[in-house]
C-alpha cells in the first residue's frame, strides 16, 4: 500500500503521526500539571492548619521541659535562679523571631518591588 504513495505523501503520513504523537504527549502533560497544580492548592489550604498544629506542638513541649526542670529543681532559690535564666533565654528567642520576620518581611518586599 505504501509504494503506490509519492514521496510527498509519505512524508505528510508520517508528519500527520508526529503531530498525533505531540498532541497525545501534550494532553498527557497537561492533565499531569493540572493535578499538580490541585494537589498544591489543597497544600497551601492546608498550611495554617498545620503550621498551627505545629505551633501547639512546640509550646507543648516547651511547657513539657518548664516542667521537668521545676520537678528536678532541688531548692527554692534554684527555681528563682531557673526562672531568670529563662525570662532571659525568652528575651533572645523572641529577639530571633522578630529578626527572622523582619528579613522575610524585607525579602517580600524586595521580590514584591524589585520583581
């Protein structure tokens, strides 16, 4: 069937066929980035929960650690002692937060302005 075609035919066949072969190719990727792009909405919806749940998990276990220390204190002058060293340690900890939002903030702000 194929020696009664011209060359010219031929040639248009078999570019008919890449053509289908691209656009199957294409419709495949398509509805591959379409889940994707589904799949990272349903992420970012979920994020404030999560990250919440991360947050009563970290203070859980910052009240788990006060309380084991006021267990394990020995004496009364030792939980005075223990309570400065943490209002001090609670100083810097919130001196990193505030840092590291600040350098987010800026950075948000240099992509937002400079592009």
């Amino acid at each position: 069937m194929l020696k009664i075609l011209s060359f010219f035919t031929k040639q248009m066949l078999i570019f008919g066929v890449v053509i289908v072969v691209l656009m199957l190719i294409s419709v495949v990727g398509h509805y591959g980035m379409q889940r994707i792009a589904d799949q990272t909405r349903k992420v970012e919806t979920m994020f404030p929960v999560l990250d919440a749940a991360m947050e009563v998990k970290i203070g859980e276990v910052r009240a788990m650690a006060l309380m084991m220390e006021v267990l394990a204190a020995p004496t009364s002058e030792s939980l005075v002692e223990m309570k400065k060293e943490r209002a001090v340690n609670d100083t810097i900890q919130k001196q990193k937060e505030f840092n590291q939002v600040r350098v987010q903030m800026v950075a948000g702000l240099d992509r937002l302005y400079l592009g």
